[in-house]
C-alpha cells in the first residue's frame, strides 16, 4: 500500500507498469535499454478511493486520464528504471494529494458602503463627462 494522506491508500496492486524506451540524448544506451515508464492507475474501479476525491483527482490530472478512467503517468526524465518508477508514482501521489483536499466553499458578501459611493461616485463622474459633450439645445 501506498500512502497518500493519513486516510488515503492507493492499492500497488492497481498500478500498471510498462517500460518503453525513452526518447531525447542518451547515445547508444538509450537505444538498448527501455528506461521510461507508463503508469496507469484504474481511478474509478479504485475501491480505496471516495468518489469526490476521485472526481476531483481526474479534473486535475487533465489530459492524462483515458476515456475509461484510467490516469496514465510517463516519466522519463531519470536515466534508470528505478528513478523513473518512483518519479511516476511520485506525480501519482501528487494529484491524489491535491485532490484530497475538498476546496473551500465560497461565502457570499455583500460590497461596503463606501465601494457603493465609489461606484456611484464614478457613475456620476462619467455622466457629466458625456453631458458636456452634448451640444446645447437649440444650437443646430
């Protein structure tokens, strides 16, 4: 088990792991060794996992999640398999941190007394601007 927060836990039997090469420098080791890795982790079908957290989580993982629900990771920034695996589980653990975290309800407020003379104070500024470009009656 992988922990996430204190009541959160991704199972590692949920994870899937394939290794493909990595694209990007590396001279001839790069063409004979697959280093990076592609995480998928089932979000949906996770059953350690509630349903507004997992709502939240695929919001913000963005493009990165299939159509099935799945949330596919790939790092190759690390030169090792090993790195790179843990990197992907890393940014894994990342969004299911942030998702974790239900967002603040936003409490209506009324504007001050002194922003509604503002306000109105400009409006009246504006008024008087556009009434003296008027040309006086009876002028034409």
């Amino acid at each position: 088990m992988i922990r996430v927060t204190d009541t959160l836990f991704i199972d590692e039997n949920d994870l899937t792991e394939s290794f493909v090469q990595a694209s990007g420098p590396g001279g001839q080791n790069v063409n004979k060794v697959a280093t990076a890795v592609s995480l998928r982790y089932d979000l949906y079908n996770a059953a350690s996992i509630p349903w507004d957290v997992k709502v939240r989580a695929a919001r913000i993982a963005g493009r990165k999640v299939t159509r099935d629900g799945a949330i596919v990771i790939t790092a190759q920034r690390h030169r090792t398999q090993e790195r790179n695996r843990a990197d992907a589980v890393d940014r894994l653990v990342d969004i299911l941190k942030e998702a974790a975290v239900p967002p603040k309800p936003r409490v209506a407020t009324k504007p001050t007394y002194s922003s509604k003379l503002r306000r109105l104070d400009g409006k009246a500024k504006r008024s008087s601007v556009k009434r003296n470009r008027q040309s006086p009656p009876g002028d034409d």
